[in-house]
C-alpha cells in the first residue's frame, strides 16, 4: 500500500489554486506521476511507468485517529474519531509483480542495486528516492514554493542525522528568509548534500553545491554555536584547522 498524502499547507495551496473539485481532480494526475516515478525507481527493463504496473487508487478525505496516536493515549481524542484540519489523500494498492503477472518488483528490497542477484529477481528500490521524487514533481506540477522544514532531506536529517548534520540544517532554515533568489535555488540541494554526507566536512560542500551558496555555506561554517530550542540540545562547533600543503604542491 502506498499513500500519497499532501501535508494540510499542500492541500489548502491545491484548493485556493484549483478549487475543491479541481484540487481533487488534480491529485488525481499527480497520484498516476507518482506511480511512474514509483515504476521507474525499480530499474527494472520492461517498467517504465504506471501503465506496467498494476495498481488501483481511492481518493478520501477523511482520517481517524488510532488507538497508537498520542492524542489517544494522552485521552485527548478517542479512536475512531476524525482527525481535525485538512486530510485529504489517496490510498493505492499496488500488485508485487508487474500488469503482465510475470516480473516480481518489491518495495522492500532496499539494496540500491548492491546485491546484483537479488535486484534481478525483484528490482531495486531506493525509498528515500522514490519520496524526493513525488516531493520535487509536486513542486513541478503545481509551481509550489516549498520551505526548507517541509522537504524531505529537512525531517529525514532532524530525525536521523548526527549533530553537525542537524546543527547545519537548523542554520539553512535561519538563513532561508534572507537570502536572494539566486541562492534560494540552490537551498534544497544544500540539504541533501548535508543529509547524504554525514561524515563529511562542511567546508568541500562550497565546491559541491556550487559559487552561488557560498553565503549560504560561510555561514554553516561559523564558530559560533546555534541556540536550539532545548538548551540540552546545544551543540558547540568548532572548525577544523586545514591542513597545510608541502612546499612545492
């Protein structure tokens, strides 16, 4: 099962955009380019878009709360009872194996291509992939102007990355509101660059993403500590000395 669901802000941006029926209608299309993403990031020859797939799809626009959400436990809602705001989605079951019933394609296979023998079997498939795909063609699609802390790279490096990650995001969102168009454009990429290297110094990042997020970079790169929320949660940073090349290099 695979649910595609807008986040409230998304949702509100679909229906003043296209309205109430055409905001449905339009997550409709985005629903069957998702799953020509979800086809394509198998890597599988012979599936290369929904059309190879077999799937089915229902638009709702109710959710209810479990009786594993906090609120429940807390006793602030009951299970069974509608969750507030927006929620507005699509729940698509998809087959394991292909429209022709022939080739298997699994989710769960994780391997990214690793284990040569077992992606023959079932494909490749790379999660974190496939969710920055349906995140940017959403953009792409409805021209939307998504923020730092709605990406993907934000939440997966708030809840996975290690402090200097975590530390460097806090700062791009600081910065976000200040900076110019031109270094705006390449803030997402920063993110993934940051979530993606979690060993990695930050100062190479200047050469990765390019001139234009050197002010952008400058900045993650100052001694000076960021106040998080939780002052238990202060991390101090201190930049590493470069070394210094042998005569003659």
């Amino acid at each position: 099962m695979i649910n595609i669901s807008p986040s409230e802000k998304e949702i509100i941006y679909l229906k003043e955009k296209f309205g109430e029926n055409g905001a449905e209608e339009q997550l409709k299309k985005y629903a069957t380019r998702v799953m020509d993403a979800y086809a394509r990031n198998f890597k599988r020859p012979g599936i290369e878009s929904s059309n190879d797939l077999l799937w089915y799809g229902k638009l709702e626009h109710c959710r209810y709360y479990h009786h594993t959400d906090e609120e429940v436990k807390k006793g602030i809602a009951q299970a069974g009872q509608p969750k507030e705001g927006e929620q507005m989605h699509i729940q698509i079951i998809v087959s394991r194996k292909d429209i022709g019933n022939k080739i298997k394609l699994s989710p769960m296979n994780n391997s990214r291509g690793k284990n040569e023998k077992h992606s023959a079997k079932l494909g490749q498939f790379n999660r974190v992939a496939f969710k920055e795909s349906g995140e940017l063609l959403f953009d792409q699609m409805f021209d939307f102007d998504r923020m730092l802390k709605d990406s993907i790279n934000y939440a997966l490096t708030m809840k996975n990355g290690n402090a200097e990650q975590k530390r460097a995001m806090n700062l791009l969102d600081e910065l976000e509101s200040k900076l110019t168009d031109t270094e705006g454009q390449n803030i997402h990429d920063t993110a993934k660059d940051i979530y993606q290297n979690s060993n990695m110094e930050l100062d190479p990042l200047i050469d990765i993403v390019g001139g234009s997020a050197t002010s952008i970079l400058s900045a993650l790169l100052s001694p000076e500590p960021l106040m998080y929320e939780n002052s238990e949660d202060q991390v101090p940073y201190h930049k590493k000395k470069r070394k210094r090349r042998p005569p003659g290099i």
